[in-house]
C-alpha cells in the first residue's frame, strides 16, 4: 500500500510513500488518502491529522506517466469521475473536515502536490523544501483548489505571479509571503508538524473546532453575516468555556501560561 496510517494518541499521521516517483499521486494512492481522511474525520479519537511524504518529497503533483494514457474519445468521460463533489484527483482536496490537517513538506511540493499542501490548514516546510505551479509547463490546470486557495492565502498578486509563472519557490519565500506558517531545518518536518498537532490537539475540541469553522467559512460573507455565522457555529461551544473560565479563576493559566490547562 501506498499510504499507511499512524496514530499516536489523538494525532494521526496520514503517511504517502511513492517515493520511486517523488510520491507523484496515481489513482490508487489519490482514492486510499481520500479514504485515510474520511476515516480520522469520523474517528471521535482522533483530533489532529499529519500529512506526510515519505522519502524525502512532499508530492511532485499527479503522476504524468498515468495522465499519459488518459487520451482518446473516453477521456473525457473518465474525467467527469472528478466532478465536485465528489473526490478529487489528488485525493481529499475537495473534502471540508472538521478537523485541522498539517502538511509536513520535504522536497518538493509542486503542481498537484502543492495544491494538496495548501489544502492542509497549517504547512510545516524544511528549509531546503519547495513549492511551485510546476503543471504550468505541460498545459495541466489546476483542478484540485489551487485557483481557490491560493489568492486566499497569500493574496491575489502573489498567487497571479505563482500561477502565471510556475516558478519554483523555496520555503524561505514560501514562508515570508504566507505560504506555509512554520520552517524547520531538513529532515524534521515531520517531527515538527507532529509536535504541533500535539499542542493543537491539547486544547477542548469544541472551542477550537468552532473557531476553525468560523474562520474557514466567513469568506465571501458580509461583516453581519460572518459574525452571525461565527455566533450560531460557537453557542455550543460555549458550555467548555465555562468551564475554561472556572480552571482560572482556580489559578490555572495565569499570565498566558498554556502548560497547565
């Protein structure tokens, strides 16, 4: 198997290992880590996902040698399997969690790749690591929300230039630009990432997984409607911060502390 899963308490790292071919996504692979999503989305133990490639790469985009043979009359017709919103090429990247997902990126990230990445809620990129619109190159558009997320992350200048241009960039700009949150040096993206997950998945899930939402769905809103949308999705979550509130009035979590919460 192609991807492999390991949980470590509540945190869930989804492993893609297709390192012979940079973990470029083939079919298989795409509908396995598709799965592997679904499953810790529903998994009531699970709080926190890691998406990780094994071998020292990310994810070099689709595998081309696969997209080669997809010609002819029915090509077309295998292409409509794809349609939002239903799984997408690369896998889960049509899927709205309910659960955060980091992305931690060795190598390269590019094409579909770097469209998987920016699927994640966080980025953990290696200071060697890359991204780019590789897929510029070959006249293969970006299908898996690219177009969406891009703008949305790092504003719509910037994204125009990375989509127009395909260039590669490394994690240095990546994170200066807001592309990926976290840099950390080669080989411990995943530790890193999975320390992270850690710190996230410590915190009452309620509270973090309205806010999470909140955020997630006030693009493209009004002010009065993102905040009657962050109200309706946060009422329930309020019984934890009750309860939040009487753990300090106790003398917990003084002067921002968060080692004891």
């Amino acid at each position: 198997m192609t991807i492999r899963v390991e949980k470590n308490g509540p945190v869930t790292t989804i492993i893609h290992s297709r390192p012979e071919a940079r973990n470029a996504m083939d079919p298989e692979s795409a509908t396995a880590l598709y799965e592997a999503f679904l499953d810790f989305d529903a998994d009531d133990a699970a709080r926190v996902a890691v998406l990780w490639g094994e071998g020292g790469a990310f994810c070099a985009g689709f595998d081309l040698k696969h997209a080669a043979t997809m010609s002819g009359p029915e090509a077309m017709d295998r292409l409509d399997d794809f349609t939002p919103p239903a799984q997408g090429p690369m896998g889960p990247t049509r899927l709205d969690l309910s659960k955060p997902v980091i992305a931690a990126i060795s190598g390269a990230a590019v094409a579909g790749g770097m469209e998987l990445a920016i699927w994640a809620d966080l980025r953990v990129m290696e200071e060697t690591a890359f991204m780019g619109v590789y897929c510029r190159r070959w006249g293969v558009p970006l299908i898996d929300g690219g177009t969406h997320r891009l703008p949305r992350l790092v504003g719509e200048g910037r994204a125009m230039d990375l989509i127009l241009t395909g260039r590669r960039v490394g994690a240095a700009e990546a994170h200066a630009i807001g592309l990926c949150e976290y840099l950390t040096p080669e080989g411990e993206a995943r530790e890193r990432a999975e320390a992270l997950a850690a710190e996230i998945a410590r915190f009452p899930r309620g509270c973090m997984k309205a806010d999470r939402r909140a955020a997630r769905s006030a693009h493209g809103l009004s002010a009065d409607e993102a905040l009657q949308d962050e109200w309706r999705g946060s009422k329930q979550a309020l019984t934890e911060g009750i309860a939040g509130a009487a753990r300090f009035s106790s003398g917990k979590g003084r002067g921002g502390d968060f080692s004891e919460i």
